[in-house]
C-alpha cells in the first residue's frame, strides 16, 4: 500500500516549484492589456452592458479588475483566469480568452477519471481499476462541495449559456488540477469523492491528482465502446444487418468547402485554421501548396452525397446524424447536405433565424477587407459600430430564384448539388439527430436546421443556446500576445418566452437510468435510438 501522505507531500512540493517556474508579469502590461480588450470588446461585441445592468455597470465592473490588475502580481494563467471570471457575466461561449500550455508539463497535475453528462446528473466512464465496481457511479460532492454548487461556480468562472454549458466545462476541465483549484477552495492533490454507486449506495473515495509520469502507471478502465461504430471525423456506417439505419458521425463541422469559402472571402486567419485543422482533426501533416492543401481535405457534401445514395440503393429508412461531442466549424457547408435531403422545401422553410452583426475593425480583419471595401460589395454605408439588421420582405420569391441563389456562386457545391432540380436526392423516412452537451456553435445550428425541418432531437441538451451571442472573432493582445475570442453579432432563433430559447431541449432526453439500461455505453445514444426505431415497427 503506498505511503498516501508521502505522495501528497512530494506533489505539493511539485506544485510549488511548479507555480515558481510561472512568472507574473508586469503590472503596467496586463492593466493596459486589459484596456485594450475592454475596447474591444465595447466596438466588437453587440451587447456587452445588458449582462452587467448597463454600460455603467459593465465600467465598474472593468474599473474593479484594473484596479486589481494594479495592485497585485499575476502570472499570464491567472491574468487569464480574472479576464474570464469578469466575461463570465455575458452567459457568451463564444467570447473568451485562452492560454497556451507546454505539452507534456511534467509538473501538471490530472486527475485519472473521466466524466459524461446525462440530463439529470455526471458520472463516471473511466477511472483506475482498482475502483472499477464505481464505473457509472454518479458524482455527489467533491471534498463535502454538493455537485450543484461546483456547477454554479463553474459558471461564474466560464462564459457559458446554459446548465449544460456548466456541466460541459465542469466535466472536461475537472481533471485538470489547476482547473479544479478555482472550483474548490484550498485543495490538494489528493481529493474526496463522494459517489452514488449503481445499486444506489453512497461511497467516498480518496483519489490524487498525478504528474503525467505517475498518470501513465495508472492502469485506466473505461465503460464499454459499441466497436461497430467508427472512431473518424466523418464517417457513414449502417449500423443493422437489414440496411435500414444508417449512422453518420461527423466531430467537426469542418471540411474542404469550408477552407474553399474561407480562402475565396480572404479570412486573416486562413493559414492558422488549415495548420490546426491538419494537426489536430487529419492528424497529418499538412502540404505546403495551399491548393493542394485544401483538395486534400475530406468534402463533407461528397460524403454525405455517397452516403445518400448507398442509402437509396438500399431503401434505408432511418438515418442517424451523430453531432455529440462537435464543436463547431462553418455552419456554411451543412446547408447543401439539407437541400440534397429535402429539395425545395428545404429553400422554403422558414428556419426563423435572425442574426443582428455589429460591424467593427476586428470583424474586418476577421474577413480580410476595410469597411469601404465591404460597403461596396454589399451596397451598403455603414460605419464602425452600426449594426447589419436584414430587412424582411413581403414579395414572395418563385422557387427557381430561390433555387438559384442558393447554388449561384457556391463553387464547393459542384458537381454533386444541383443533379434533381429541385427534388430530393433521396429523403429517409425517420432521421434522428444526436446532441449532447459539448455540442456548440455551428454544429448546434445543423442541429436546429435538421430539428425544423422534422427531425428527432435525441441525448442532452447543447451547450449552445438558441438565442445568444455567435461567431468567433479572433484577438491578440498586444503585450502578453494571448489570443482569444469576440462574438460579433446576436442570434435569435425562438421566441424569448420559448422553453428552448436559451436550451436546446432534445425529444427525448436521456437521463442516468437511460444510460445504464445501456451499460453507459460510449454509444449508448445510438442504442436507445435502435429501440425507438424497434417500437415504432
């Protein structure tokens, strides 16, 4: 049995070298840093008071941590850790600062356990093996702190959106030692678990935060992962022997149509986007030639093309659209996917979207143009800080105008968009989408778009609300270089008295008694799906 208190001294010690090794920084460099995300967030963001109580408030609020910034020393992680805590406020996923951190630190500090979220509860999917009767157990409290009130504090820490923005940031940030120590006060690495077991029992354990060198010791059990399904971005697969339910899993809404819009429209940070999409979703290295670079990409409408027409060749009826766990990407190239399922009624659905853009400097560069440039593309006079309102028409526009505006100057549409005139390429019967609570930004508007047009919503609910604040407009700070993030304009998709409006509510949401039925499978969503489809037959 190792000597527990030895390792928590020896960790402690690691922790204090470790915090040594973080050098604060000037005084004067993250107040005037500070001052420049201030501004920019006022000329980017199209409402940054309403969350404070008004512009008066937001100022006190800005005054109080410059104030703070001036009086005290702070490394860049904890300069980052008061800019979030102060944007916490505005309930924005999309607006936030992130920091960089060495791989492989041998000092950081994680914990060997692995969370999911059901509807109504956290619980365990992997954990070292000696607790393996805990797998699926449900967390109570950490050190005597009720579940509840670490969500709540997760929340006023993070920008997020809803009670499931607080489970997501909860769930993957808590092994995260560093992370943790803003939830729970004066922790130490060696941390009290209390459990609700399967059988309903209560169970504390005792369980430490460990160096990556002791982590990799630790012999790691998992939940079961249905093998039937593949582990690639975007892939298609059915998943029954008759042919009848196909299942499509696609982890990013990025793909070569995106990076062909991003080049044609010049975005500022085309290069970055196509370094990161290669290293971090291809996991390969990236060609040189952009060109090459970007036909090398996967074409998600060529993909979902082949998969339709397998799925017309075999009469299936059911499709299932697997978004757990995607984050987003460019909302853009998910639409031909829609028209090559439902036609013209896609065109013609009312999807009762309405986006209201601030226009300002960082949204220009963003897009790689000046305002007069922009204003002589769109016909338009605007200034730095107007906002872009679409005017509503009453004329009704012939389906062969819609359907030409919507292929006109699409050029990652061809060959494979406009083959029906107008008609379905093939339209399952039953199609199910599935969502879960890291499902964000353009992934949850495929989502939606799927939902209005009939599908069946199924798993936990999106991070990401229907009516926020959307798009990612991308900052350096211009002393401490850290990057990060402003939306640029507001959504609204329900009506504000809605139950959905700030929370995507699946159908059917599955709650921990859903999940063991499945044996908190990975897939259990997919599985739960397969017995819908049973009863209705």
């Amino acid at each position: 049995m190792p000597n527990i208190k030895f390792i928590t001294i020896v960790l402690l010690l690691i922790i204090a070298s470790s915090a040594k090794s973080q050098q604060t920084l000037n005084r004067d460099t993250l107040v005037s840093d500070f001052k420049y995300f201030i501004s920019a967030i006022e000329e980017t963001h199209p409402d940054p008071y309403s969350a404070y109580g008004g512009r008066v408030y937001f100022k006190k609020g800005a005054f109080d941590v410059e104030t703070k910034l001036k009086n005290n020393d702070y490394t860049k992680d904890e300069f980052v850790s008061i800019i979030s805590e102060f944007i916490a406020t505005l309930g924005d996923s999309h607006t936030g600062m992130r920091v960089a951190r060495p791989k492989n630190d041998p000092n950081a500090l994680k914990l060997p356990i692995s969370l999911s979220t059901a509807t109504d509860n956290l619980f365990i999917t992997a954990l070292p093996i000696e607790y393996e009767h805990l797998l699926g157990s449900r967390i109570v409290s950490v050190n005597n702190i009720p579940l509840k009130d670490l969500l709540e504090k997760a929340g006023e820490i993070n920008p997020t959106e809803n009670y499931y923005g607080k489970c997501h940031y909860f769930r993957r940030k808590f092994s995260d030692y560093i992370y943790a120590g803003k939830l729970i006060p004066n922790i130490e690495p060696e941390i009290n678990l209390e459990l609700k077991t399967i059988s309903g029992d209560t169970e504390n354990i005792l369980i430490s935060y460990l160096t990556s060198d002791k982590y990799k010791e630790v012999k790691i059990v998992e939940t079961d992962s249905w093998n039937k399904i593949s582990d690639d971005y975007i892939s298609y697969q059915f998943v029954d022997k008759k042919r009848e339910t196909m299942h499509l899993r696609m982890t990013s809404v990025m793909a070569r149509g995106a990076f062909i819009l991003m080049d044609e429209r010049g975005f500022s940070n085309f290069e970055m986007y196509t370094d990161y999409f290669y290293k971090t979703i291809m996991k390969c290295e990236r060609p040189k030639d952009k060109a090459e670079a970007i036909n090398k990409m996967p074409s998600f409408i060529e993909i979902f093309y082949n998969m339709l027409i397998e799925m017309k060749k075999n009469n299936s009826k059911n499709l299932i659209i697997d978004l757990r766990d995607n984050t987003g990407g460019f909302t853009a190239i998910t639409s031909p996917s829609l028209y090559q399922m439902f036609g013209d009624r896609y065109l013609e659905t009312d999807m009762s979207t309405n986006y209201y853009r601030l226009i300002s400097p960082l949204y220009m560069k963003k897009i790689g143009t000046t305002l007069d440039e922009y204003n002589k593309k769109n016909e338009s006079d605007f200034k730095f800080g107007d906002y872009a309102f679409k005017e509503k028409s009453n004329k009704k526009e012939k389906i062969e105008v819609k359907r030409k505006n919507f292929i006109e100057g699409k050029s990652y549409l061809s060959p494979v968009i406009n083959e029906n005139d107008g008609k379905p390429l093939y339209e399952p019967k039953n199609i199910y989408v599935l969502t879960n609570d890291r499902t964000f930004s353009a992934a949850f508007h495929y989502a939606y778009y799927l939902w209005k047009m009939g599908a069946t919503v199924v798993g936990v609910p999106s991070c990401q609300a229907p009516n926020t604040y959307m798009e990612t407009t991308p900052f350096t700070l211009p002393l401490t270089k850290l990057n990060g993030s402003i939306s640029n304009h507001l959504q609204e998709f329900l009506p504000s008295t809605h139950r959905c409006a700030k929370t995507f509510y699946p159908e059917h949401m599955m709650n921990w008694e859903d999940y063991k039925k499945y044996s908190f499978d990975k897939h259990s969503e997919i599985k739960y799906v397969l017995d819908l489809i049973k009863k209705k037959q």
